[in-house]
C-alpha cells in the first residue's frame, strides 16, 4: 500500500520540477527558432501532456490542464503565447461551456428546483460577501468594493475542475456532484 502511495508523489514531484526547470529552458530553445507555430504546438502539447501525466497520478486531467496553465503563466513567453493562442480561445472557452452543458443533468434541476435555486442564491452570497470583505481589506472605495464583489460571486470554471476530482477520489457521490454541477452552473 505503501508503493502505492509513493510512486504517485514521485511522479507529481517529477511533473513540477519539469515545471520549474525543463519547460523553460525548453521554450528558450524554441523561442529562438522564431517559428510561432512551434511555441504555440509545444504549449499546447504542454497542456494536454500534463493533464495525461496527472491522469496517470490518480488525479483530475482537468487539474493537470489547470497546472500546465499555471507553468505557463509563469514563463518569460506568456504574452508571446497569449498572442499565439488568442485565436482558439473564443474556440475553447466555447467548447469548455459545451462540455459544461453537456454534463448538466436537467433531471436534477426539475427534481429538486427550490434546494438548487437556494444552494445558488447561498453560493452567490456567501462569495459576495467574502469578496467584499477581501475589498474592503485591500482599501477598495465603495463602488468598487461592490463591484469586485458582485462580478466574482458566481462559481468560477475551477470548481468544475475540483467536483471532477472529488469524483475521482471518491470524496463526492454522483447524485451530489450532479447537484453541485448544476450549481455552479446555475450560478
């Protein structure tokens, strides 16, 4: 059991020393060729290596994909890749909204409208309230403590990452994260 265990961590510490040394250097190498079409396929190949490689951990590929986009926010050629993959991201964000839909199960939402409709309106203002506790902390003015708070209290993309995971794990039911999804998705 032990074994376990610790090939998974093995394996994750791999991945982030990858992330902190290789990716890189890797992108120096590539940068220089000039070529965007070469950065752009490496990033992407980035993305979709790690989330295979954390599948292979026991984890969310989805998490994996958010951890490829942390690397390579922190790269010294994150504008340059910004400007390569802003024409997909209208095409991705799309296709990450048709998977969201596709994954709402509509039966929960008729079965059980008023628990989903208070769980959404609880989620809403319980995040607006932190964030507006979040602004008033940073010195925000008053307009603008309510408008961080207003804009950021739905459910963001990465609850949908970490409802995967729990899933995975075991953590949460089907039934529960259906209604979770729906939630989210709601809000």
């Amino acid at each position: 059991a032990w074994t376990s265990v610790v090939a998974p961590r093995r394996k994750l510490a791999l991945i982030v020393l990858a992330g902190q040394f290789v990716v890189p250097r890797g992108f120096a190498i590539l940068a220089k060729t000039g070529l965007r079409e070469l950065l752009t396929a490496a990033a992407l190949l980035l993305i979709v290596g790690v989330a295979l490689l954390m599948t292979e951990v026991g984890l969310s590929p989805a998490l994996g994909a958010f951890v490829a986009g942390v690397v390579l926010a922190g790269s010294h050629y994150r504008h340059e890749l910004e400007s390569n993959l802003e024409p997909f991201k209208g095409l991705l964000l799309g296709l990450f909204f048709l998977a969201v839909g596709a994954s709402l199960d509509f039966s929960v939402i008729a079965e059980r409208p008023v628990l989903i409709a208070a769980l959404v309106i609880g989620l809403i203002v319980t995040k607006a309230a932190v964030m507006y506790a979040v602004a008033t902390v940073l010195r925000l003015r008053g307009s603008h403590r309510w408008l961080l708070a207003l804009a950021l209290a739905q459910g963001g993309e990465f609850a949908f990452a970490l409802l995967s995971m729990a899933i995975q794990q075991r953590i949460l039911d089907a039934e529960t994260s259906k209604l979770l999804v729906a939630v989210v998705a709601l809000s």
